[in-house]
C-alpha cells in the first residue's frame, strides 16, 4: 500500500505539482518556508481528508484561490492502483475514490492510512488528554473493527445523558442512559487496554534504539477511578455529574503519559529526547497496525532536522528504514545525516511552492 502519485492545485503557497513517488523513502527537501511542509500535508490529506496544521478547513486553500485539488494514485494489495480526489472549495467539500463519490468520510477508512510526526505531535506529551484520546482512537478505528460503532454507540448515549444533565431532568432520566453507556463504556476500555497491552513493548523495542538511555514506559488511565466499576461510579457521582451538567466518569476521560526513569517526560527530559520519544510513539503504533494485518499507507515524518542531533537522526532513520513502507521524511539539509541504504528512494527539492523531482 502506498501513494503513486499526487497532482496538486492550489494547496497552500503550491501552484501545482505532479509527482511520482518511490514506494520507500521519499525525501523532501528546502530552505524554511519552501513548502515541504505543506507538502507533507497534502499527502496527510489524501489520507484523513484534514490537515495536521489546522483545523480551519480553507486555510489550506492557496491564497487568493477559491478552491484546491489533489489527485491521488494510490497502490494496493494485488497491484491494483486506485485514483483518490479531494476537492475542497470554500465551503464544499468533493471526495472521489475508485470513480465513486464518497459521501461518508468512514468509508474512506482504511483507503490510505497515514501516520504523522510533525511540530503538533508534541501534543502527545504537552497537549490535553483529547488529543491523546485521539491518537489511540485513530488506530484503534484502524485494527478493531467493532470499535467505530462501539465508540458510536457511546458517544450517543453520552450526549443523551449530558443533556438530560444539562436539562436538570429527573434523576432516572438520566440513568436511563447508564447502561448503555456502562456496556459500551467497558468495551471501548477493554479494548483499548487490549492495544496498550501490545503497545507498550513495541514502545520499549522502539526506544531502545532511539534512547538507550531511558527506561520509558506507559501510564494509563482509563477515565474513572479504580475503586469502583463504571456503573458504580456513574451512580457514585450523579448528585456531582448533575449540579456540573456533565458526566465525568467514563472512557471520554481516558488519558496517558509518558514516563522516562519514572518521571513525567516532559519535565525529564531535553526537547530532542522528547521528539525521539514521539517518534517511537509513533513507531510503535505503525508496528502494531502491522501486527494485527492493517498496515498503513504511508509514513511521515516532518522536519527531520528540528530538535534532533546527527546521531539521533541517524537513529530515526533507520527506524524509519525497519518499518519497510513509503515514508516521507522532510529535511532543512541536503542531505541528512547517515542516510541507510534504502532502495529505489527519490529526493524531491522545494523553492518557492516548485516542487522538482532531484535526479
Ligand atoms: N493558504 C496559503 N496560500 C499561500 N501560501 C501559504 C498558505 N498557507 C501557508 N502559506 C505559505 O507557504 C509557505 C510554505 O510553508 P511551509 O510549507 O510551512 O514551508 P516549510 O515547511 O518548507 O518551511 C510559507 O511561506 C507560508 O506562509
Ligand atoms: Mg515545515
């Protein structure tokens, strides 16, 4: 699986490009502000149909522009090639796969996944716990396919049972909600512990290479308190829940961290140890889409050169190299540090929003 080519029109400071890209390593190269960012976030795009920068949907809109396109070829198993197009004008949104309108953005799912480490990332160890909750969320959606409608069916029952909070209903037309909520509320916990389970020593293997130096592990909290089940807990904290107008108990509340030689990691560690460790983060959760046969599209990895030393670089790279599926990985430098030998890798230079291929 894997990205062939990509038209571009119109998408942030590129006018247009049309690329052919290696099904290994694709390398992206630029001054600041040359557009390997952007496009990094155009092949991110024809994977999520969002950016990873924004989440104002015209930004992304080159300026003075009403509208901008991409076409995609994308590789897949028995060598079929399948065209993806996403037009996004101020205000509309078109989605085409295989020559058919896609009018659900779910049925996209699994198309051309793709995995980022870019600046936002660092969400992972400074930003809030929704944000976290997302990330496992996204591959979970990926490798369990039951999940999408059990996190459906929560979400449903939440919002009932919120607004009933919120209405100051009686008491039992709040709880009539519990069980629902406790069912799928024990699911989706299961089945996350489940991935974190299988997480955790990819993670470690990961970080060996990365940061030899750090024993990392993984603290978990599954949204509500140990002392009691969920449905206890829902019953424990109604008087709370209804003069809050809020349910605060549940797998909505989940949330984990980082931790390196037992402290916090961001508190632990310089910020290039901390990038590293997002890297393998990430890494870690390629691996494990592996394992369970649901490999991703492609890999990115912005700004290789930020926050990272020769020799961490050289680290990341190989891991990179390890994974054995397309990767972009944009770079300040002509050439990065200890490039490892990776077969059939192109070098695409940026100036300006022109993207050439380097031969
Ligand atoms: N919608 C847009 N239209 C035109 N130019 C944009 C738009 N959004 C961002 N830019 C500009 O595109 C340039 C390239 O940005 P970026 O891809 O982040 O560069 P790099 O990652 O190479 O440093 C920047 O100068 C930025 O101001
Ligand atoms: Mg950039």
């Amino acid at each position: 699986m894997g990205l062939l080519s990509l038209d571009i029109h119109d998408f942030r400071n590129i006018h247009r490009a049309s690329l052919e890209f290696s099904p290994g390593l694709n390398l992206i190269t630029g001054e600041n502000a040359a557009g390997k960012t952007s496009l990094m976030e155009a092949v991110y795009y024809l994977g999520r149909v969002r950016s990873f920068r924004t989440h104002h949907v015209n930004q992304p809109i080159r300026e003075g522009q009403s509208a901008f396109r991409l076409v995609g070829r994308l590789q897949h198993e028995q060598g079929r090639m399948i065209p993806i197009g996403i037009e996004r004008q101020t205000g509309s949104l078109q989605v085409h796969l295989d020559g058919a309108a896609v009018r659900r953005l779910s049925d996209l799912a699994g198309s051309f996944p793709v995995q980022v480490h870019s600046g936002d990332t660092a969400n992972i160890i400074s930003g809030g716990p929704r944000y976290r909750r997302q990330t496992l969320d996204w591959a979970l959606f990926h490798v369990e396919h039951t999940y999408r409608d059990i996190w459906q069916r929560y979400a449903r029952a939440l919002r009932q049972r919120n607004a009933a909070l919120r209405a100051q209903a009686p008491a039992n037309q709040i709880t009539s909600w519990d069980g629902e909520l406790v069912e799928a509320g024990n699911e989706i916990h299961a089945i996350r512990l489940r991935y974190i389970e299988g997480l955790v020593p990819r993670l470690q293997q990961e970080l060996a290479h990365l940061l030899p130096s750090l024993d990392v592990q993984l603290g978990y909290q599954r949204g509500w308190t140990v002392e009691r089940d969920l449905a206890a807990q829902l019953q424990h904290s109604l008087d709370s829940d209804r003069s809050l107008g809020n349910t605060r108990s549940g797998p909505h509340r989940a949330d984990f961290q980082l931790i390196a030689n037992g402290q916090p990691l961001q508190s632990h560690c310089s910020r290039g140890q901390q990038k590293a460790a997002i890297v393998g983060f990430m890494l870690a959760q390629v691996k494990c889409q592996q394992d369970r046969a649901a490999p991703l599209g492609a890999f990115l990895l912005d700004d290789l050169g930020s926050e990272l030393d020769a020799n961490h670089q050289a680290r990341v790279l190989d891991a990179l190299r390890a994974l054995d599926m397309q990767v972009f990985v944009s770079a300040i430098a002509e050439t990065p540090a200890a490039l490892p030998d990776w077969p059939g890798m192109k070098r695409f230079h940026v100036e300006h929003g022109e993207i050439q291929e380097v031969v």
